[in-house]
C-alpha cells in the first residue's frame, strides 16, 4: 500500500508539473526533423519540403518550401544557429542541402542516386563534425562524414561499414537513430526483423527490445555519460508497451527494461538534464525523473520527436499536421 501510495503522489506531481503548449506553425506538414540549437531559435523539416524556422521561442515562424523540392520529405535538420542548417532528403535520389543564409537560399551538398539510398537521420558532435546514416547497400549501413560543417560529404569505405542482418534497416522516424559521442565515434541502433546497438562500426550488440517484423525494433536513441536510451516498439501498434523501451547504464554491457514503459510505440527519446528524458510517439508523450526506471505520460498528443535545446532549457516537439509544441512547467 505504502508503495502505491508513493507512486500515485509521484504521478500526480509530475503530470500536473509537466505541460504541453502547442504553438501556431501555419503549415500541415508532418514534421519529424527538429534541432534547437538554442532556446530561441527552433528548425523544423518535413513533408512537402517544408522547412520552417523560429527566433522568438515559437512565438512566430518563417516557412519555405524549397525550391525544386517541393513533393520531397526532409525526416532530419540540423542546425548550429539561425543562419546556417542542413536538412535531409532521404530518397531516391538521397540529397543534403545547407543554408547559411538562414534559409533564404539552399545549396545542395550531397546527392546520391544509388538504387536503394535511402538516408535516415543526422547527428552533430559540434558545428564542423558531423555524420549521416542510411538504409544498408550490398549488405552494409550507409555512412557519411563531413568534418567542415556539412558544407562537402565523405563517403565511408565499405570495409569501415558495420554490416547489417538479414531484415535489417534503419527507422527514419525521428532523425535520432545515430548520435555522435566523439570526433569519428558515434552509437547507432537498428531495427526490423533484428534490432542492434552499433558501437563505432565494430561492436554490434543485439537489443532485448521489439523485433521480428520491418515494422519493429529501435527508433531512437539518447545518449548522456554511459547511459544510452532506445525507444521503440512496434509503429503498426501505437498502443503496445512490449519491448518498446531499455537503457543501460553501463554503455550497453547490460540493457535493462522499464518499470513502468513509455505507453506505447515512441519514435523517439531525447536526454533533458540530471536524471530527466522525454519520449514522444504516436499516442502521446511521456517523461521520466530517474534515468528511465519508470515514466509517466504527460500528454495524449502524437509527436514524431522532442529535442532540448543545445545551449539552453527549451524543450521542444514536432509531429503531424504542422504541430510544433513546447514542454512548459508549472
């Protein structure tokens, strides 16, 4: 009794802490690509080729279509203040264009038309290195560096590739399936019929989550010290808890799963500060205080994916039908 009892208080805090404002886009674009590099400025890509930008915390938005772009989806954006992103077209052919003039113009820096490319998501260590990951070619994961801010792209040899499983890919759900831990270190998790953590090209460790199906396994990962967070679960199952989260603290030596799981598929995870994340799916949003043990749903909104800013507090998400949201305390 003493144990429910303390567990009710504990929800009651944190739902009625946490809230969730949704801000005016002006766009129905289904958005999955979000950076804010800090708490003022917000970017957003997504269908349509709509890429949209905030300097005033949400407050008002710049919206673009690029030009020649315009039936392309861009599933991630990355940005290292309100003048210069790159956004991510992920197929067929795969592009990468940059601005540096706040959206006014973009350039295309990379394009790939091999049959099959298709590219999944972005990570940046810092504003010169960064690093793009796509579908497997001829059995091996797609990689890409560029180590001037994306300005040019360098594809990686095959033989530096970590190679994939039979019915395995990459989820192209949040633009979080890769982080960068280091200058050429990175962790990365997949999914499908198998669902892998990928420590740097060498290590693969296979994940005690979801997996079986190509609609299953990893969608995201989050990564702060040696805890390492994936969130996933089944997209055709918005309301399945099984296997759909696991952490380790210990930097994948051993997964551990949730108490008490995110309340459904979740696209994505995202590490806020102290003992603090949030994950977002389909059917809503959900957060934990003590490194993933348990959670608690915040919100019945579907978001695609959360991200705190880089710089500062501000934490943000975007989803379907041009909504952009942002996390508020009470």
């Amino acid at each position: 009794k003493f144990v429910f009892a303390a567990f009710f208080f504990f929800f009651f805090q944190v739902s009625h802490a946490q809230k969730i404002n949704l801000l005016t886009s002006g766009t129905k674009a289904s958005f999955r690509g979000l950076n804010v590099p800090n708490d003022g400025t917000i970017w957003v890509s997504g269908s349509n080729g709509t890429v949209g930008k905030s300097t005033n915390s949400g407050k008002t938005w710049q919206w673009k279509q690029v030009p020649g772009f315009e039936k392309t989806d861009f599933r991630d954006i990355e940005a290292s203040d309100s003048n210069t992103a790159i956004i991510m077209a992920i197929a067929e052919p795969a592009y990468i264009l940059r601005t540096v003039n706040g959206g006014k113009q973009w350039d295309i820096v990379y394009k790939n038309d091999t049959k099959g490319m298709f590219l999944d998501a972005m990570d940046f260590i810092d504003h010169q290195h960064g690093i793009v990951v796509g579908d497997p070619i001829n059995g091996k994961i797609f990689l890409a560096t560029t180590n001037n801010g994306g300005a040019s792209w360098i594809e990686m040899a095959e033989n530096k590739r970590p190679s994939a499983d039979s019915g395995e890919a990459c989820f192209a759900s949040s633009g979080t399936n890769i982080k960068m831990t280091a200058k050429n270190k990175y962790l990365l998790v997949t999914g499908g019929l198998n669902s892998n953590l990928v420590i740097d090209g060498y290590k693969k460790i296979a994940l005690p989550i979801q997996k079986g199906k190509e609609t299953t396994g990893a969608n995201s990962i989050a990564y702060h010290n040696k805890k390492i967070m994936a969130a996933g679960g089944d997209f055709t199952n918005k309301d399945s808890i099984a296997g759909n989260f696991i952490f380790t603290k210990n930097k994948g030596k051993r997964f551990i799963h949730s108490l008490h799981p995110p309340s459904g598929y979740r696209s994505c995870v995202a590490f806020i500060n102290g003992k603090t994340w949030v994950s977002c799916g389909l059917n809503g949003v959900d957060i934990t205080l003590n490194n993933g043990k348990s959670f608690i749903k915040i919100s019945d909104e579907s978001f695609h994916v959360v991200q705190k800013s880089t710089t500062g507090n501000n934490v943000f998400l975007a989803g379907e039908k041009g909504k952009v949201a942002v996390v508020s305390y009470e």
